[in-house]
C-alpha cells in the first residue's frame, strides 16, 4: 500500500489546485500536501479500517439545552 494518500480538494477552500509538499516527515505522520489557493499546508494520514457495523452506531447527539448567565442568557 502506498504511504501517500491523495486528496481531491483543499479542507479549508475547496480548491483543488494542490501540490505534494516537499517536507519530509517522521515516518508514519503522514503526507504533506499544499494548497496554492490558499497557501496552507495540510498532512492526510490513513487511521484504519472501521469494524463492520460501526459506520452507523455513533452516538445520538444530546437534546439542546437553555442558555444559562455564563452562556450570555439570562439566569
């Protein structure tokens, strides 16, 4: 398997004109891509394979609660 993984746009504009970046890394950390959009510099990394059956179980997200005096509402 090859160690550089390639993305088809940037994570932060969207843009697709990208460059592998000529940093050299520890082993491992990841590849190092450019953006010449917006002139950030990225690293992807392959994390692994999810179990079967795991895509779906994330946890539901908690219901939305009152805004208290340290949130900017009233008390």
């Amino acid at each position: 398997m090859t160690e550089r993984a390639v993305p088809f746009h940037c994570p932060y504009c969207g843009d697709e004109d990208l460059r592998p970046s000529e940093e050299d890394g520890p082993r491992g950390a990841g590849a190092a891509w450019e953006c010449r959009a917006c002139s950030r510099a990225f690293r992807l990394k392959f994390l692994g394979l999810l179990a079967p059956g795991a895509a779906g179980s994330a946890p539901s997200p908690s219901p939305p609660t009152a805004p208290s005096a340290s949130d900017g509402g009233t008390p």
